[in-house]
C-alpha cells in the first residue's frame, strides 16, 4: 500500500499544503487556505504583523481541504515537512502562549537599530562573521521588542521563526536549524554556531534561541493534540523544516553551484546556489546558509529578494475590482498581454512593500510615473506593474553578478507570477536567461524534504525523481531592443527618485 508524504508552505498570503505519493514523487492532493490573502495588520506606518495562531488555522482549514481528496491518503503519511515565510519574530512564554503578534519579513520597524549595529559593529566584521549586515532581519526585530516593549521581553522563554512555531503546533518541541538562524542573522559562519558577535552587541541572551537540529532530521513528532485537529497519526515524524526561499530552490532541486532559483510570490527573489560564503559590500543582496549546507561539504543560498512582486499586483487587482471590474490574476494577465512592451511610456517601481535589501534597506515608497489620462487604461498599469517587477528583480541580478554569478539557467515553479506567460517572457528577455518551469511548490518541496529527514528517500536523487520540466521560456531576440529601452527609462526613474532622497 503506498505511503504519502505531507508538505506544509506557511506564507503571509495563505497556507498551502501538499500530498506526495513516496514512490513516484507525483503530487496526489494539494489544497490552499484561505481562498483569498490572508491580512496583514499594520498598526503604524512601515510595520507589518500577523498573529501565529492565524497560521495555524489555516494550517487545520488546508489540511481538511485535502481531505475530499485524500482522507485516506491522510492516515498513510509517512513523515511532515514545513516551509515557512523568513525572517519573521515569534516569542513565546514558558507556558508557550504567543506573547504578541509576529514580526514578519516585510516590517520595516528595526531598520535604524539594525543600521546602528552595522556602522558600530563594523561592516567589515559583519559581513565576514555574518555575511550580511543585522539589517531588518530577525535579531533586530527582537532588538526592537526589549526597546519598545519591555515587559513582554521579560516574559519571553524562546524566540523562534515562523517555521518553528508550526512545528511547535505539530509536536510540541520548540527547535531551529542552522539555516533559520542565518537568516534571522544569528548565524556565525567562522564558528560554524551561535552569532554571539551580534548576540552580546544587542544585550539578548542566547538561552532565548531553540535547540539547533539539522533542516533534514526528525525534529519531533505529530502529538496527540495536532493528530486529532489535522486527521493524522500521532508520532508522524516531523522531519524537515525551511525558510520559504531556500525551500523553493530545494523544491527545483537547485542545490549545487551554479544553479538558480526564481519565485515571484508576494514578494520576488533570486535564489543563487555558491560554495564560498560570498556577500556583497553593501549587503544588498544576502548570504544565507541552504537547507542542505555541511561543515563538510558548505552550500550557501545568495539571495535577492524584491518586496513588492505579488503584493504590487494583489493591490492592483482589489484597485482595479473595486468598482466590478477584474476579479481574477487570469483575467488581469491576459489584459497586460494586449499592451505593447513599455506600456506607452508609463513607468511603474514597485517598492510599495517595505524597506528593500537592494535599495539598501531604504522605504523608498511604489512610484507611477509618465501618468498620461488620454493614452493610459487599465491593461497599461498592469503591463508596466509586470514589467517594473521584472526591471527591479533585473536591477538586483547585476548587483549579484557584480560578486561574480554567472547566470546560465533560472529554474520556477509554473505558479504565481510566473503563471503569466508576459511576466515569464519580459523575465528571460530582459535578463538574458533561459527559465524552466517546474510544476512545483513549496508546499510539495516541504514533503520532499520530509522524505529525506525521515530516512524514507536515501539521497537527493531518489527524493527527485518524477520532477520534470514542464516548459522553457528563451530571451526573445526581437524583443531585447524595445525591453532594454524600457528599462533604461525605469532606471532612469529609480535613479532621480533615489536622487530626491539623497541617495544616490
């Protein structure tokens, strides 16, 4: 009788949740909660919050989705694996309450204490300790919380990322990965261990950060508790557990040098694979630890990330609905398509979502500009919306290919932006690189992972198998002209509104 593998991939937009049968690695079920994008709360300008227990709920809502499908399916999985929205802040009490909402990855709260640390640190001590500067990654933001909010610093017993808290839910363990605590900055890469650098700097004390396990190792069980709420055994192993990026590259079996990831979900990013801990001088773009790094054999993710991608376009479609008009992502594609490339001029920088790493972590604000009210409808804000996501991602690729990337071929699942056939043909045109796209998602990656955490796959290979291109995208040769003078003038425009800032 086959067995089955349960991936779970706990964004910021929704809770995706996937089946795998074991011995093909075909997906059997796959289910999303909530149908529409989960709120974000944003008490003051520049934060952003989501309470955990919100993601647990979804969690619940999509694994019950599945079973219509595969209730059956359910009671013959074999092991669990998560993937998680990055550098997001829980904190918990010794009692394991949820102490305020989570911090997550698009807050731009802890930038200025982050800043403060790299000039008083020293950016030279921080990129070759941490490759990458606090910035407004995790430990900052715990930073801000004993600032700001002393009382419930006091009471905190763990800080953890989103992931961890999940697998908290699932097996009462609260535990991290050497990979999580890169990203949430808290990684030393001479120690190979604890960033006590940054630790000591900010006051914090380490006994707050989880036991570290391996991102692929039985790191606890499906309690009794979870088993009853989700329709699963009880002692399942949790077995893999990966911050939403690198996932997606391990779901595209991008692993090894050289290779590269893409997604375009709500936010964009570029995931690079090298085998030296790499970064860039002005940490515009970061230096994680990949789910698969070893002392023995060292895997480093260089990861650009853009902000606004699918948050750009999720805005324009509640805009542009709000009076009856498009509803769906299907319907707004096909418009942008009519468009001519340029978009008549208009110009769209879509860094409406917080501070970008690649702007230096500056809150520059979404821009439209070149605005004409007798040329420009609809369809034209949505093709230079697509566009202008394609041109910043392209703006952080040079940025990446000045540390010495060589980009050869871009792997993406065939899902979010990238189910738009414009935004896959503006990507290879403009970067000048051939994509494959895979139908996968983090949410099969995540079962993936658990395969091999639990010992059920005995190497990549074996955990890899079924999982085929579905189509390839080749920079189209009559189109490099009229897309490379429409970035010129999107650069044109980053570069005066960088200017009014004093930035440039």
């Amino acid at each position: 009788m086959a067995g089955y593998l349960l991936g779970y991939d706990v964004g910021s937009s929704s809770v995706k949740a996937a089946l795998l049968d074991v011995d093909t690695g075909a997906p059997v079920a796959s289910a999303t909660s909530p149908e529409k994008e989960m709120a974000i709360s944003a008490p003051q300008p520049g934060w952003a919050e989501q309470h955990p227990e919100l993601w647990w709920e979804q969690v619940i809502k999509a694994t019950r989705k599945l079973r219509p499908r595969g209730a059956a399916h359910l009671k013959r999985v074999q092991a669990v694996g998560i993937s998680y929205q990055m550098h997001g802040l829980v904190v918990v009490d010794k009692n394991r309450r949820v102490l305020r909402p989570a911090i997550i990855w698009c807050d731009s709260r802890a930038v200025g204490i982050g800043e403060q640390a790299w000039r008083e640190i020293g950016p030279q001590r921080c990129l070759t300790r941490l490759l990458n500067s606090p910035g407004n990654f995790t430990a900052s933001k715990l930073k801000w919380v004993q600032l700001h909010e002393p009382e419930i610093f006091s009471r905190i017993d763990k800080v953890m990322l989103p992931g961890d808290y999940i697998a908290l839910r699932l097996s009462g363990e609260i535990r991290t990965t050497p990979s999580g605590l890169s990203e949430a900055i808290l990684w030393d890469y001479q120690k190979q261990g604890l960033a006590d650098l940054l630790l000591d700097y900010y006051g914090l004390p380490g006994s707050l950060l989880p036991q570290v396990v391996p991102s692929f190792s039985v790191q606890g069980q499906v309690s009794a508790a979870a088993a009853e709420e989700l329709g699963l055994e009880q002692g399942l192993p949790v077995a893999y557990r990966g911050g939403d990026q690198p996932n997606n590259a391990f779901s595209l079996n991008v692993l090894g040098p050289g290779e590269i990831a893409a997604t375009a979900g709500t936010s964009g990013v570029v995931f690079a694979v090298g085998t030296r801990a790499a970064y860039d001088p002005k940490s515009r773009v970061n230096t994680f630890v990949h789910v698969n790094h070893s002392a023995a054999l060292p895997r480093y993710g260089i990861l650009l990330c853009l902000n606004g991608t699918g948050a750009l376009y999720s805005w324009l479609r509640r805009l542009l609905s709000s009076g009856g008009g498009i509803c769906d992502y299907e319907a707004m594609n096909r418009q942008a398509a009519e468009v001519p490339i340029g978009a008549g001029g208009l110009v769209v920088l879509p860094y409406g979502n917080g501070a970008e790493r690649t702007l230096e972590n500056r809150t520059l604000g979404a821009l439209i500009q070149g605005l004409e009210f007798n040329l420009h409808q609809g369809p034209h804000l949505l093709r230079a919306a697509q566009e202008g996501i394609v041109f910043a991602l392209n703006y952080g690729l040079q940025i990446m290919k000045e540390m010495g990337l060589e980009v050869r071929t871009v792997r993406a699942g065939r899902t979010n932006m990238f189910q738009s056939a414009l935004f896959g043909e503006a990507f290879a045109t403009v970067t000048g690189t051939p994509v494959e796209l895979y139908n996968t998602d983090g949410a099969q990656g995540a079962a993936r992972g658990a395969g091999l955490g639990a010992g059920i796959y005995k190497d990549f290979k074996e955990a890899f198998r079924g999982l085929k291109a579905v189509s390839s995208l080749e920079p189209e040769a009559e189109k490099i002209a009229p897309y490379q003078e429409a970035y010129e003038r999107w650069l044109a425009a980053l570069r005066a509104r960088l200017a009014q800032e004093g930035r440039v």
